[in-house]
C-alpha cells in the first residue's frame, strides 16, 4: 500500500472527524463533489450533515468557523486555493488571531490553504502565503513537507487551541507517496533534520524541501555533506534546531518559494545572524522567488521559484565565501 | 418597481434586428469553435494549466459585446469567449494566451481566461470572483470626472459569484453612484459542483436587484432573440442615465467546469430542460425558421471560423516561447524604485 500526501490530507480528517464529534469540514465543493482536489473524497457520505458546502464567500466562511469555535466546535476550513484565503483575510488575522489575547476565549480552527506553485498555475492559483500570515501574532502556520507530517500535523492543527494555517503544498499532493501513515509524530514546533551532513545547513520548508534533498544528494558527488533542515512550522520557527546545525555546518543557505521581501527566510536569517552570528563561517544566505507575482508560463515559472538548479547554484557559491 | 420583463420591441427595425442576430450567431459560432480548439490543445497537452469553457454560454455573451460599442467598459469573465470577440478581441489574442505566448497580450505572465486590454475597455479579469465589478464601477466614475458622456460598463458574473462580498459591495456602490454598470449574471445552476441550493435562498437572483435599487431584468440565457433584446435594453437604460441595471440569465453550462472537470454531478433532468437547450442549436433553429438564412450558408460560416481559428493556432504555434533571460523581472512600472533582489 502506498498513500499519497493529498490522500494523508483526506485520511486525517476522516479520523478528526471520527474522534471528534465537534469537528465539522466547510468550504466550497467539499461536499458530495469531495473538494477541487478531492482532499474531502468522500467525507460527506461518510460523515453525514458534517462536511458542508459554502458558497462563495470566504469572509464568512472563516467568521462562521470563528463564531462555531466561540460555541465550541473545532471547524476544519478548506480554501479551494491557498491564494482566495485573502478574501477571508480580515477575519483570519483581524478576528480568529486576536479573540484568545483579548478575550480568554480560545479560537480552534484550522484553516487548509492548498498552496505554492504547480506549472501553468499562474498569478492567482500558485500564492505562498505563509509569511503574511506568520507575520500576524495569535496564528500557528504549518507547512508540512512529508505525507507524514501532512496526517499527524493537520490532526495536531484540529486538536491546537488557536487558529492554525495549515499550508499544503499542491505540487506534493501527487508527487509524494509513503508506504503508510504514521503512528507517532514529532510535535509541532520542532523542525526535523531531512538529512544530516557537516559543510553547509540548508534550511527548507513545505515543496522546498524536496528541492533542498535533491541538491544535498548532487553535492554529496562533489564531496560536499549538505544538512537539510525542514522546518515543518513556520511559526512556530524552530531557532535551536536550525541553530545547533549551523553550530556543525557554519554555513546557512535558507530557500522559500514565497517572495523574498520579509518572510521566513528573512526571519531565519535574522535570527541566527543575531543570536548565531559566531556560528557563521560565511554570510548567511537566502534565496526566493522572484520579486514579481507568479508567472503562468512554464518557462518563466521554473525560473520565478527556485529549484534544485538555483539553489545548488545557491550552494556552491556559499561554500566559495 | 423596478422590475423589466423582456422588451421584444425596442431593437427598432426588422431587418436591422435580423442582421444583429445573423452577427450574433456568427459570433456565437466563432466562440463556439475556439472553445473546442481549446479543448483539443488541451486533450493534446498544448496548453499549460485548466482550460475554461464558455459553452452553452455564447448568446448571453456574445450579446453583452455586441451591445457594448468603442469607448465603452467590458470585464469579462471566464465562460465569455463569445462577448470578448464580438467586443473586439482577436482569436490570436485569445489562443496566444491560452498557449503561453510571449507576444500575446498578457506575455505568458498570466493565462488562459486571465487576458485583456485595458486601454482597450477590454479588463483582464483576477481570479477571484467578484473582484471585476468595483474596477469596472472606478472606470466609469473616472470617465464621469472627465467628462466622457454616453459610456457604459459591462461585466459578468456567475451564479457563485453572487456569493461574494466583492459582488455585494460592488452592486450597492454603484447604485449608490448611480453609475451605468450592466452587471450580467449567468445563472447556471453550478458554482464548479455546487448547486445553487446552496448559494443561494432567494427565489431569483434578480430579486437582488430591489434590494439595491438597481434595474433588474431576467431572461432565458439561451435564447438569442431574449438575450439581444434584453441586452440592448439594460445597456442603453444605463446609457441614458438610469443608473444600474442587474440582467440575470438563466441556462446550462455545457461542458465542465474546466476541461478537468467531467461535471458528472449535473443533475441528468436539467440537460433536458428547457434552459439545457444548447444555445446554438436554438439560435440555428430560429434563422432557419425564419429564413433569414440556409442551412448551406450556417455550413460555410461554420467552417469560415474554423479556417480562423486554425490560422490563429498555426501562427502561434511558430511562435518562440518565453525566455526567462530575457524576460523583465520587474513588478514595478518605476525601475528605479525597484529593489531588483539580484540573484546570490
Ligand atoms: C473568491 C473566489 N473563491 C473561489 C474561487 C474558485 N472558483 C473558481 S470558479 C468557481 C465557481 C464559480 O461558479 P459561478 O460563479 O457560478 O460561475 P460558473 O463557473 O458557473 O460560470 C470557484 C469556486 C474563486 N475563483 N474566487
Ligand atoms: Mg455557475
């Protein structure tokens, strides 16, 4: 048996909602259709009257989920795409971040933003918007990398407190498969050595991930030990896993898919530059897409996000410095 | 009440009216021909991404751009091959998006459905829905301050889309400026797989158009002869200063949601409904009846298009395709205020 990581996505809220009688699923085509990616397949037949159709209006979407979490249910909230979430993204940093600081009264939804690029997506359905939520206080951001973490962490999201972004990758809902689903996880908030090595520290989240894998295992033929750290959370952000690998490769090279003004590998390099500035044997670099929105042509995509070829460019130059 | 049911006798002449319908049709049969080149590039892997239909759809399309004239605002939206051709886009504009052309309109930065001409009145829609109306609403409050008398503005919307705030907000805006805005929705009974039942409660969407004191007019969306007239109306009510008019048609989407999309979860009793009728089988139906034309000349204009649009695809298809090297990475319109992040 092999399970993919859109098929780890379905799996974990069937269980959610199998636990938990106050988990319910809403979002656009979720329903009988079984979602845009059918991340919901079946989920309605199987779960009558709890996993329901919204219509196009994502501001009330995620308000109605913060109102249901006041009475005490645990909604799951499907974007069809990462990227239609900011329609909804006065209530999400406006209302569900800020009602457990002002009030006392937690808020547990857990929002899926099917996110990042795929060819041909173009400007409005390929967004990494991971940063501008992580930029709002009282919001967890998840961006798991692994069919694993998919399962384990979108079922940690369900059972947190707070209002959880789970960001999942659209290119890995296809791409990725695992032989089964995992029994135990690590917990939210620690990141997770993909693979070890002792020259430079390649820092990683979400798609990227596996791109960062692909350049450690081209490098490894040049002789040069890459350790990949997958962050699985962008918030919380893990300093002391990315610190302590720093501390063994004294060299940092962080990749993210979303633009490069802010975000998380601005946030990384400012983090271990303050408090790791010692650790470093060279500056710490980052790279991102570019500075435009995302482009629809396969050509100028490949080129628009990074990809093993950039970032062992990336790479190899770091080693020089 | 503000309510208009359709008004068979504004179009002014006979003949002038048989003309606007042979035209009409034409264009019906135009868009109906890209449409399944489209298909066929994409069951072909031509085309990068979704492909998006408008089958079904063409009479009420064609007949939003066939209503508009030059100086006036159109906003397309994703089913509206035929109104953006009859309001004057090319079919080269139309397949060098879809098939990623550096030399199209959008330079293969944005595609398929996602295309216009701004300085043309011709807007490029976003994605999100709804997002359309209050751009085409600006238009026009900006052609008020300069002083550009007798302009409209057109755009379309679905069913679903009517669930949005954007539409919400965008309607009651332009009620409250009174501005001449056609807001077309074509009801066809799915948002993607969601029946309206659960977009909607009210028993017609044109009821909304009360609420915000805007015209409203319903029509069969697959009737050329309603959606010409009724079309005709809304726009020149708006043209003469009687402020918004919401037109509200009510058909089939014909094919799938996208071309991924095999909508097997259309319910088998609409496609034999009245309002399942295939748009261009009715039209056709009505010229012959009407002998406005032979079935000889429908065979020739048929294959008229098809020359077109295979023209189209074989240029494109010579065409280069974007160079990343040498493709203008820049956002901004003021270079020099770009931070132009170079590469490590
Ligand atoms: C704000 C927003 N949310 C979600 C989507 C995803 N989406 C694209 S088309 C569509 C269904 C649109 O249905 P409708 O408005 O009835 O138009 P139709 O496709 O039937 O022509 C959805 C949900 C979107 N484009 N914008
Ligand atoms: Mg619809």
């Amino acid at each position: 048996m092999s399970i993919t990581y859109l098929e780890a996505i379905r799996e974990a809220q069937a269980k959610a909602l199998a636990d938990d009688p106050r988990v319910y699923i809403y979002g656009q085509d979720v329903g009988a259709f079984g979602g845009a990616f059918k991340a919901t397949k079946n989920l309605a037949k199987e779960f009558p009257g709890r996993v329901l159709d919204a219509p196009i209006s994502e501001d009330a979407m995620v308000g109605s989920a913060i109102g249901a979490a006041i009475e005490g249910m645990r909604p799951i909230i499907e974007m069809q795409f990462a990227d239609f979430s900011t329609i909804g993204f006065n209530q999400i940093v406006n209302q569900a971040a800020s009602l457990f600081w002002r009030t006392n009264v937690t808020c547990p939804i857990t929002i899926r933003l099917p996110g990042g690029g795929t060819s041909g997506g173009g400007p409005f359905h390929s967004q990494s918007l991971e940063a501008i939520y992580a930029h709002f206080p009282g919001l967890i951001v998840m961006t798991p990398a692994t069919v694993e973490d998919a399962y384990s962490m979108l079922l940690e999201a369900v059972a947190i407190d707070d209002p959880v972004i789970f960001f999942e990758h659209k290119y890995l809902y296809y791409h990725l498969k695992a032989e089964k689903l995992p029994t135990e996880a690590m917990p939210t908030g620690k990141a997770r050595i993909a693979r070890a090595g002792r020259d430079m520290t390649i820092v990683a989240y979400s798609a990227m991930v596996h791109e960062a894998l692909a350049v450690a295992e081209e490098l490894a033929t040049e002789g040069t030990e890459v350790e990949v750290v997958d962050l699985r959370s962008v918030k919380p952000l893990d300093t002391d896993t990315i610190m302590a690998s720093v501390a063994r490769t004294g060299r940092l090279l962080c990749v993210g898919e979303s633009w490069p003004w802010g975000g998380v590998t601005a946030e990384v390099v400012a983090r271990v530059s303050t408090e790791g500035f010692d650790l470093l044997d060279a500056p710490p670099q980052r790279l991102n897409a570019k500075d435009t929105p995302v482009p629809y042509h396969p050509n100028l995509w490949a080129a628009h996000r990074p990809t093993a070829r950039s970032i062992a460019a990336a790479a190899r130059n770091l080693l020089r410095l | 009440m503000v309510h208009t049911v359709v008004d068979r006798g504004t179009v002014g002449e006979a003949s002038v009216f048989r003309d606007t319908y042979l035209k009409a049709y034409r264009g019906m049969v135009l868009a109906r021909v890209l449409d399944d080149k489209l298909a066929s590039l994409y069951r072909g892997g031509k085309i990068h991404g979704g492909v998006f239909l408008g089958r079904g759809q063409e009479a009420l399309s064609v007949a939003v751009g066939l209503s508009l004239r030059k100086g006036d605002i159109f906003a397309p939206l994703i089913r509206d091959a035929a109104g953006r051709l009859a309001f004057g886009e090319t079919v080269l504009d139309a397949v060098r998006t879809y098939m990623g052309s550096p030399l199209g309109p959008m330079r293969a930065r944005d595609g398929n459905v996602h295309r216009g001409r701004p300085r043309e009145g011709l807007f490029p829609m976003v994605s999100h829905l709804g997002a359309m109306i209050s751009v085409v609403n600006g238009a026009l409050l900006a052609h008020r301050f300069k002083g550009k008398a007798g302009t409209v503005g057109a755009t379309c919307l679905g069913d679903g889309g009517t669930s949005t705030g954007a539409f919400h907000e965008a309607l009651n805006q332009a009620a409250v400026e009174r501005l001449p805005l056609i807001l077309v929705i074509a009801n066809n009974e799915y948002a993607y797989s969601t029946p309206t039942t659960s977009q909607f409660a009210c028993e017609n969407l044109v009821d909304r158009a009360i609420g915000y004191g805007v015209k409203g007019h319903s029509l069969e969306g697959n009737d050329l002869d309603a959606c010409l007239k009724t079309l005709h109306t809304a726009v020149e009510q708006a043209r003469s200063g009687q402020g918004p008019q919401l037109v509200v048609a009510k058909l089939l989407r014909l094919c799938g949601h996208g071309e991924h999309d095999d909508s097997n979860y259309v319910d088998p009793r609409f496609r034999t409904a009245p309002h399942g009728r295939d748009c261009l089988k009715v039209a056709e139906e009505h010229l012959l009846q009407q002998k406005w034309a032979e079935a000889k000349a429908l065979e020739t204009w048929r294959n008229e298009a098809i020359q077109k649009v295979e023209e189209a695809v074989a240029i494109v298809q010579r065409e280069p395709t974007p160079d990343p090297y040498k493709e203008n990475w820049c956002a901004l319109s003021a270079k020099h205020l770009s931070e132009g992040y170079d590469e490590p």
